[in-house]
C-alpha cells in the first residue's frame, strides 16, 4: 500500500462543506485503490485569523512542509495572506485550470475542453503596492524571463500531453504593456519555436475575453500572466455550468496544492447546496500529480475513477440545485462515492 501525508485546509465559507464532501470520495479511494491518505489538517483562513490574529500560522506552515501534496478550500478576506503566499513560499508557479463541458453539465457548447496555464507567483499579484502622499497609488507590475520561460514551457508540455487540438494562445497586452507583456509575447512566441507539433497563436486580452465567450471551443491551452488568467478562467467556468465546476492546482517543481478556481462564496454558506466537484476534481488533479510523481499507477486510475463517477453522477437526479437538482453538497458527494 502506497501512504501518502496530505496537508488538508478546510479554508472559509464554503470551504468546510467541500472539504468534507471530497473526504467522503477520497475514504471510498483509498480502499477501492489501495491507497493510504494521511490527512494532516493544516488551518488557515479568516477564521483562524480571527482566533490567532494570524491567516497562515506557522504549524500550519510547517505540516504543508511535511506533506506530500496539499489539499485546500477556498479561504475568504485573508486569501492574499494564505494562498497568495502559499504560491510565492512553495514557488508554485504554474496555476493548472482545466475548464471542460461535461455531459448533463449547464454548458454553453459541448465541445468545450481548455486548460489555463496561469503564471502564479508574479505580475500585480506581487503585493508590490504603495502610496505617494495623499492622492496617488503605485502596483507594481512584475515580470520577469525566468518565470515567462516557466510558464511558456509548462504551457506547450501541457499541449503536447493532453488529449487535445494540439494548441496553445498566449493572451496579453502587449499593444499597451508593451515591456512586461512585450517579453511574455516574445517569449511564448521563442518557445512555440520548440514545439513544431503544437499550433501557436496570441490574441488580445480584451479580445480574448470576447472570443472565449463567442466560440469557446476554439481553445485548447491558455497561457497567461498572473491576473489575466485569473480574470477570465473564471468567466470560463461560467461557459461549463459555473464556479462550481472549475477545479485548480498549483504546480512547482517540488511540491503541488489543490485547491478550487473559486472564493469562499458567503452568500450560499451553511446553505448546502455547493457545488462540490470543483474540489473533488481538485482531489482528482492530486492523484494525478502524486501518480506521475511517484510512479504510481493506483494513484492514477484513481483519479480516472473519480472522473468517471463525477459523469456519471451528473447524469442522475443527484445533483446540487445548480446543476438542476435537489442533492445537498453532502448527498451529491455521497452518490459520486456510491458511483466510485
Ligand atoms: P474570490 O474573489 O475570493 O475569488 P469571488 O468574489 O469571485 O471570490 P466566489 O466566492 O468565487 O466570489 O463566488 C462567486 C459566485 O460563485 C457566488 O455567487 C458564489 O455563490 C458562486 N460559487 C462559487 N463557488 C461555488 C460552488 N462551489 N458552488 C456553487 N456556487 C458557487
């Protein structure tokens, strides 16, 4: 049996009600696929800000250290506190959001299947703000070669793997940034040079936004800074049946955390009715990394199995009312178990 210590944040919100429901998958998992998950709970977020005057205590810091991957909720005012830092701690720089229409799922067009590869420690997201007397504001906007080449390479790898059109749109503004994005450009375009297999394009930021909601099929990898791919892999998720489809990893070359696209969402807090497969499909990215990591065959068939117990959930009446049913986040969680 293959053990494997995962860091779990429950996060705010939202964040419990998913953490428990993706628990009940991942205790099916384990048994079904021999695998032995240890869960160490790692907290952070609003509340525990609240109880310690601090977002990210240092225990929690250091059991995501000793952990093999990390697993996390959405956390709410204190995000930039936790996961932003998280990112720039673990240098986790690549933001993995695969964004695919399934089946029974409120998608605009069938055949949407895309994947963002988000630069993830840099760009405005640096934290480099500051104010000049009264009146005026300054954020700095970060970029830097190492980190376009990063990005760029993970980009064309994903391409070149993924059972898709073979195609990779680099998005930014370069016309006006024409420094910061003028390198990200030069560079997306240099490293297509070594990808001849895959199709290379660029567009516009605000064109792109236009053309994801237009012909979203088009796309295949998305290759952005920081926060353009924030911006519009959530207008994306809206196209596949919303938020609460759209599951995320942040990947480094030594560690990896899992974590849905979206916030704490308050307004549906303690209501029930979440959506919970952007974080078991979070859970499924991690069993994917941890199999390719640790050459570990279980892992992956695992994570096909829960994407196939996902599909077939969605065709049932077990589904939370967002996707046109009557399931609470719990009794959805517990059909996808029941699928597995
Ligand atoms: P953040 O800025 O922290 O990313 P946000 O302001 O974008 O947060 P979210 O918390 O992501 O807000 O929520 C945006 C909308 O999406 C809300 O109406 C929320 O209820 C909905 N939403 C988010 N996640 C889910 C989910 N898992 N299931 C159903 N609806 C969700």
């Amino acid at each position: 049996m293959t053990k494997y210590t995962i860091a779990l944040m429950p996060g705010d919100g939202i964040g419990p009600e998913l953490t428990q429901a993706t628990l009940t998958v991942l205790t099916v998992i384990q048994t079904k696929f021999d695998i032995k998950l240890n869960m160490a709970t790692a907290d952070a977020g609003d509340m525990v800000f609240e109880q310690q005057g601090i977002a990210l205590p240092a225990d929690s810091l250091q059991t995501i250290k000793t952990s093999h991957a990390c697993l996390k909720g959405p956390v709410g005012e204190t995000a930039a506190d936790v996961i932003i830092k998280l990112r720039q701690i673990f240098d986790l720089y690549a933001n993995i959001r695969p964004l695919k229409a399934y089946p029974h799922a409120p998608a605009t067009s069938p055949n949407i299947d895309m994947v963002f590869v988000r630069e993830n420690t840099e760009d405005v997201y640096k934290g480099l703000e500051f104010t000049i007397g009264n009146d005026t504001t300054l954020c700095l906007r970060v970029i830097t070669r190492k980190n376009c080449e990063r990005i760029a390479k993970k980009a064309f790898e994903t391409a070149r793997l993924r059972n898709g059109k073979k195609k990779v749109t680099a998005i930014h503004k370069a016309n006006v940034m024409r420094i910061t994005d003028g390198m990200f450009k030069k560079i997306c375009a240099e490293t297509a040079q070594k990808y001849p297999d895959i199709q290379y394009t660029d567009m516009y930021v605000d064109s792109a936004s236009m053309h994801l909601i237009r012909k979203p099929e088009d796309f295949d990898v998305l290759c952005t800074c920081n926060m353009f791919g924030d911006i519009l892999s959530d207008e994306a998720a809206q196209l596949i049946g919303g938020l609460g489809m759209a599951p995320g990893a942040n990947v480094g070359d030594d560690f990896a955390l899992f974590e849905p696209i979206h916030g704490c969402a308050p307004d549906i807090a303690g209501k029930h009715i979440a959506n919970p497969i952007s974080m078991i499909l979070s859970a499924k990215m991690m069993l994917d990394w941890l199999g390719e990591r640790y050459n570990d065959t279980q892992c992956l068939q695992a994570a096909n199995a829960i994407e196939t117990a996902v599909v077939k959930t969605l065709a049932s009446d077990q589904v939370v009312p967002d996707l046109g049913g009557k399931a609470t986040t719990k009794t959805m969680a517990e059909a996808i178990a029941y699928a597995l």
